[in-house]
C-alpha cells in the first residue's frame, strides 16, 4: 500500500492544490481557462511530470502542460516535453506571474531576465532563456520583507475581478499567438 510518505508526487500535488488560487498560480490559473476555450482536458503524464492537455486547430497541434513538480523545478517537465515533441523555442509560451508589473497589466516577451522567479530560473536552465514569455502582473506588496507571504496569497476581490479580465484577454486572443500574430495579440491585451 501506498502511502503519501512513498509517494514522490504528493507534496507537490499538496503543495498545488493549497496555493491554486494565489498570485503566483496565475499562470496555472490562466493554462486552466485555456484548456477549457480548447474543449480539451487534462491528463497526467508521470514522465514528463506534469499534467497535460492536447487540441488541435487548423492543423496545429497544441500542447498545454502544468508542471506537477515544485515551481523551482518546472524546467524539468518543459525539457521533457519540448525534446519528446522536438519544439521549437518559438512555439513556447510560458503564463507567468510578475511582480514588477500592476495587478491585472499583461506584457508579451521573447527571451529576457527572470527578475527571480524561480521557475523562470529553472526553465531557463532546461531549454534557454529564448522562450516567449505572457507575463500577468500581480503587483508588489509595500514591503519588501513580505514577499513571499504576498506571492502565496489569495487576489482580495477589486483584484480578483481585474485578474479574470486579464486571463479573458488571454484566453479571447490566444489564437492570435498560435497565427504568429504577435503585435496584433499585444494590442488586443496590453
């Protein structure tokens, strides 16, 4: 029997279900509403350790995953995925939170810095920095010292509606990313 001490994947799966709804679970947040506007699921892919959603349009094939290891460690799971599939790095986008950016603001970037986000560091380390990024500010908190905390906590209500037209945009104009679209997708959601 199998229990949750012998279990690689359970503080993880602990860990994500905890903090789903926390700023710094907007890309998570943001994948879920996707997969949802691409009438597909998902599954769980233990070897690429993630979860795993697959659609198709106009003949491309889309693949949404949601790594299930820690933040620090997602480059393990976008590794496996873009060798496995032989992706390009211009068909990467990676959803993430930004601190550096107001509540709700969406910015598109090929490459760049991290600005400390762990899992940008650990994807970073596994596939390059010259992936496209979709970065959905969630603000800073006044104090420094309180990082952490903030990151981890819940949208109070003014910023939870903010955040949900931020991930509507996203997730109306996607396709426009998918057509290579780029300056079109930032003028509809910047």
């Amino acid at each position: 029997m199998k229990s949750f001490f012998s279990d690689p994947d359970y503080w993880s799966r602990k860990s994500r279900q905890e903090y789903s709804h926390t700023r710094h679970n907007i890309g998570f947040i943001t994948i879920d509403e996707l997969v949802r506007e691409y009438e597909t699921s998902f599954t769980m892919e233990k070897k690429f350790h993630c979860e795993m959603g697959k659609a198709n349009r106009k003949k491309q094939k889309i693949i949404f995953i949601k790594p299930t290891t820690f933040m620090n460690l997602s480059g393990t799971s976008a590794l496996s995925v873009k060798t496995y599939y032989n992706i390009s790095l211009k068909n990467i986008f990676v959803i993430h939170d930004d601190i550096d950016l107001d509540v709700g603001r969406i910015k598109i970037k090929t490459g760049g810095g991290n600005g400390g986000h762990n899992g940008l560091k650990s994807i970073d380390r596994g596939i390059s920095p010259m992936y496209n990024r979709i970065r959905i500010g969630i603000g800073r908190p006044s104090n420094k010292y309180e990082i952490s905390n903030y990151v981890l906590s819940n949208f109070d209500k003014s910023e939870y509606e903010i955040m949900k037209q931020a991930v509507d945009k996203i997730t109306a104009n996607f396709h426009l990313l998918l057509d290579c679209k780029f300056d079109q997708f930032r003028n509809k959601v910047v």
